[in-house]
C-alpha cells in the first residue's frame, strides 16, 4: 500500500518536469494542434497525461466492448483536437480527455492509476 502512495505522490512530479516529450514523434508534426503540442510545455505536459491515461485504460478489464468504445471515443477526440485553431482550444480539449478518460468503468481488477487534469501546470 505504501508503495501505490508513492506512486500516485510521483505521477505529478515526473509531468511537470517532464516538458516536451509529446505522445507523438515532433519531427512528423503536421496539424496545428501537433505543432502546439511539440512546442508549448503545458500543451506538452497535457498530450503526456493523457497519454499516461490512455495507455494505463486500455490495459484495464473495461467489460464486453469497452475497450473498442475506448478506442473509437480516442479517435473522436483526436479529430476534434485536430479542429482546434487556438491553445486554449487545445488545452480545454485535452484536460477533458485527461478526465473522461479514467472514467471508464473498470469491471475487473484494479482501477489502473491515473493523472488529473487539475494536477498539470
């Protein structure tokens, strides 16, 4: 048990000083929201949590279909980020992403860990 404390107490640490290590290779960036990503630190820190998220539900038992629902609801959301002009568009889309994405039911096991949007700055 002391061991997930510390876990959930180091997430935060390593995004915030983690900068720039978008979920995606920077040299390929093309879309506007990419391109944000790869240069802007927060933007940065946000792609890296849901990143985090992401990977960490579709490892989880979500239940019969749920790890299709999962991955179409992804793709959804990129092409709605891909639709963004601004930051505060990107921003405002990944800290909801960060949050819907650990909302998915887990039926079996343990609920993986995840990042909160509020903790990234």
């Amino acid at each position: 048990m002391k061991f997930q404390s510390l876990t959930f107490a180091l997430v935060p640490l390593v995004i915030s000083t983690y900068a720039l290590g978008a979920s995606f290779d920077c040299k390929k960036a093309r879309t506007y929201a990419e391109t944000q990503v790869c240069s802007n630190p927060l933007l940065s820190k946000l792609d890296d949590a849901m990143s985090f998220n992401y990977r960490n539900m579709t490892t989880a038992d979500l239940g019969p279909g749920g790890g299709a629902t999962i991955r179409q609801e992804q793709k959804k959301w990129l092409s709605a980020r891909d639709r963004c002009s601004t930051v505060a568009c990107l921003e405002q889309l990944y800290r909801s992403r960060i949050t819907a994405t650990c909302d998915y039911g887990v039926v079996a096991g343990v609920h993986p860990d995840c990042i909160d949007a509020d903790d990234i700055h």
